[in-house]
C-alpha cells in the first residue's frame, strides 16, 4: 500500500508539472495576441489581425479540451463511471461535432452498418475518447487524409475502429503510445503542446468499461485505433440517449 501510495502520489507530482508546462505556453501566447490587438488593431492589416484571432482560438480550444481531460481522469479515479444503454450513432455525432479546428482539412466518415448498435458505457466518457483519438489522427496526418469512425457488434461486445491513411506508427512509438506523457518521437505535433494525456486517458476509460484499446497497422498507409465495449440489446420501448442529461 505504501508502494502504490508513493506510484500515485509521484505521477501526480509529474502530472501537476507537465500541466503547468503546458499551460504556460498557449496562456502566454493568447495574453500576447490579445495584447497586440488591443494596442495595434487599427494598424494592422486584415490578414495579421486574423492570424492572431486563429492563434487565440486554437490555443483556447487546446485548454479547453486540456481541461476535460483532466477533469475526466479526475471523475475515473473517483470512481464516477456510470454506465448506461448508449447508441453508437449519436456517440459519434456528439463527438464529431467537437474535433479540432483542423479537422475540417481532413475527410472524416462514419460507417455503421448496423445504426441501431448499442453498446454499455459512459457515453460522455466515450465521447472523450472518440474526441481524443480522431484529434490525434488529424494532429499526426497531413492535410486531405481520410480518417474512418466504426463501431460493429463483436460477439458480446461491440468494436469501435477510428481508422486514418496518414504515415502511420512506428513499432517502438506503438509500444508506449498509450503511455502518460508520452508523445511520437518525443516530438511535438505542433511544435508546442507536449502533453501526451490524451491516449493514456483513453485506455484508462476504456479499461474502467471493462475493454480494451489497441493500436495496429491499417493498409496500404496510417494506422487504425481499437476499443470495445460491453454489447446493449435495443429495448424498442426506449431507445432514449443519456448524453443529454
């Protein structure tokens, strides 16, 4: 116990400065732009002011998707996953509808062959982790890859596949991909944001569902993200979603 007390008690110690890292620099550089734009706006051309509105989004949305991870990781080690009758469907609209903003560079497809699947989760958990692993697919693909989103009944549990044609993974980076911290080549995707949460956080979710997350070679190029879940039979008399609620 003492063990596993001091495991917990240095990954929060690691956690706590890899955040303050990574808020500095998009902090720093929104606090910045904002700056220039209060002081030089009349004199800037439309072209520089929008560059700074672009930078000032992007990093919010950083931040923002920064604090649902934490806030996520948080509510599993609390124990606070509650699992509902969830369709697949409206999982992935409710998650598609969240990506980065250059997602919109990419062609991002849904195939459900069955559209009335249903699986056994935490559908707002569900869809953090369908956020994380499509963002993760546009952040390491150039511009015009297609990225998939799947989901097909696997004896009792159904398959979820976010698939891309981008230039892949290697073995070793596979080997530690979902590991805290860590991030492809140790190399920023962005030149900046370097805290590799996103996929550790996504097999902490989907193990606290009972399933498993993987990472393999998708062909002729890219790579293709696996997880399951627990299968739900459609009850016909209520095919009611909890991610409203």
């Amino acid at each position: 116990e003492a063990a596993l007390a001091a495991q917990r008690e240095h990954l929060q110690a690691n956690l706590l400065r890899a955040v303050s890292h990574d808020l500095r620099t998009p902090l720093t550089n929104i606090s910045g732009s904002a700056g220039i734009l209060m002081q030089q706006e009349s004199t800037l051309d439309s072209a520089a002011r929008q560059r700074l509105y672009t930078g000032i989004y992007d990093d919010c949305s950083w931040l923002i998707n920064l604090t649902e991870n934490l806030l996520t990781a948080t509510r599993i080690e609390n124990g606070g996953v509650q699992m509902e009758p969830e369709l697949l469907e409206e999982v992935f609209q409710e998650a598609l509808t969240h990506l980065d903003r250059k997602a919109k560079e990419h062609t991002i497809t849904v195939e459900l062959p069955d559209d009335m699947l249903m699986a056994k989760m935490d559908a707002r958990l569900i869809v953090q982790v369908v956020i994380n692993i499509v963002n993760n697919a546009i952040k390491y693909t150039p511009p015009g890859s297609h990225v998939q989103v799947s989901a097909r009944k696997r004896g009792e549990s159904v398959e979820v596949r976010i698939a891309d044609d981008g230039p892949g993974i290697s073995d070793e980076a596979k080997a530690k991909l979902f590991d805290m911290f860590y991030t492809a080549n140790n190399a920023r995707g962005d030149g900046r944001r370097g805290l590799g949460l996103g996929l550790s956080l996504c097999r902490s979710i989907v193990q606290a569902h009972g399933g498993s997350i993987t990472v393999e070679d998708n062909y002729p190029k890219g790579a293709i993200f696996s997880f399951t879940l627990p299968l739900a039979e459609v009850n016909t008399d209520e095919q009611t979603s909890n991610l409203d609620h």
